[in-house]
C-alpha cells in the first residue's frame, strides 16, 4: 500500500477526509469576518498567476480562535510526518474567496515547503475547486498552462476535508463561486546557514507587502501575536530567533 508520504511526493497533493469539526471552525470563520474587517478597506483583487480573484484574509491564530489553533498543532505533525523532517509553521488564515484563481504554484523556493487548505463548502470542477497538476511540483522549469485551459484534474470535496500540497504543484481553479477558505502552511526547520536563509526568505513573502493596510484588523488577529509566542511549542522561540516575529510585526 502506497504511504501518504509517497503519495504526496509522486502527484504532489493527497486528499485527508473529514478531519475538520466544520460547525466549529464555521463559527471561529464567521466571527473573524464580523470583527476583522470593521476598520480595513474591504475586499480587492489578488492576481494569482494567469488570473484574478477577489479575497479578503485575516490570521487565525490567536485567543479568538483556539479551533484554528488546534488545527494548526495537529496538523504540524501530519506535515513533518510527510516532509520526513521537523516542520515550522507558516500563519494560519481565514480567506474569502469569489472569482476564478489563475495557474501559479505558491512557491519557487528550493526547500520543501506544504500546504493544509479545508473549505466551507463543498466544491466541484463547475464551482471553485481546487485544479491542480499531478506532478508539476517535481517539474519547476514546467510553464504554467495557458488561462483557461483545461488541464489537470480538480479535486472535489465536502466540508470537513483537507488538501495537502507541495506548494511548487502547479494549481489554480475556475468556476468560482464564493468559498471559505482555512489555510495553514508548513516549511522544514532548517539545520545549516543556507536552510536558514531560504527559511527567512520564505516567512518574509507569507506577510503583507502593504504595511499601511494588510486588509484587516492586525490589533484583534495579529500575526505571531502575544498569545501565540506565549504558547509552548517546540516552535515558539525557534520562530523566534530566526526573526520571524520581527517581520510579521506592525
């Protein structure tokens, strides 16, 4: 029987059913974008790839979403499970998501790095789900389609599920219909110089170019905020002294 690691190093992205208490994480969902966005400038376009669609993000991992929180630890150590090495992880997220997202692949770093993404509602080809390219991670030098083109295979799914992918797959979707988006990413803790400085490299493009309005209320849903760092998780003073705390601060 072929492992889950296998699985995801040969397609790059397996399919976990039914791991999300979907009532939960749906009221963590609705309170965020109730308090989040009362002082930011509302939704905007993201060009993703060949596309664009319209989104709104806020983190969840914070006192306001312990369910979030949970999700993340459990899922840290799916991800080192998979990747085979310690993991570090990236900022939990609640997105909005209306529109088609173009062909991309999230990362072009030479490090491993995953992604955990569970939506809110069920999704097929025809209404938003997630479009990707078996392989393509393992093929960088690989262009992305052409917009519109139907390649790949989408993976539909129900809520409560989650996707794992190597964000160098190549993915994207059409048909988009509004969809609720929890995200959470894992990159390998690195264990010489060079690891370290793809690391930091890694963690700086994850937070927001626009310093002046990332697009929601950082005061109620910081990022690595003061609950977060008084956790105690093997990754709490590693994120730390790699100055992940410091990038992610306003």
């Amino acid at each position: 029987m072929t492992s889950r690691s296998e699985e995801l190093g040969r397609k790059g992205f397996l399919v976990l059913r039914d791991e999300i208490d979907v009532d939960v994480l749906s009221r963590e969902f609705d309170r965020l974008f109730d308090d989040a966005f009362a002082r930011s400038q509302g939704a905007r376009p993201l060009r993703q790839g060949t596309g664009t669609v319209t989104f709104q993000y806020a983190p969840m991992m914070c006192e306001r979403t312990p369910y979030s929180l949970m999700l993340l630890d459990r899922f840290a150590v799916t991800a080192a499970d998979l990747i085979g090495r310690a993991v570090l992880p990236g900022r939990a997220k609640g997105t909005w998501y209306e529109g088609d997202t173009g062909w991309h692949r999230d990362s072009l770093a030479d490090i491993a790095s995953i992604g955990l993404v569970g939506y809110l509602e069920p999704l097929r080809a025809d209404s938003g789900a997630l479009r990707v390219v078996p392989g393509s991670h393992s093929r960088p030098d690989e262009p992305l389609p052409r917009p519109g083109a139907d390649v790949g295979i989408a993976i539909a799914t129900t809520p409560g599920d989650v996707i794992v992918f190597d964000e160098h797959l190549i993915h994207g979707s059409t048909g988009g219909s509004v969809r609720r988006q929890w995200r959470v990413d894992f990159v390998i803790d690195p264990q010489d110089a060079t690891e370290e400085r793809q690391v930091q490299a890694w963690f700086a493009q994850s937070v927001p170019s626009d310093r002046s309005d990332p697009g929601y209320d950082v005061e109620l849903y910081p990022s690595y905020g003061s609950h977060w760092q008084g956790r105690d998780r093997p990754w709490t003073e590693r994120l730390r002294a790699l100055g992940v705390y410091d990038l992610a601060a306003y």
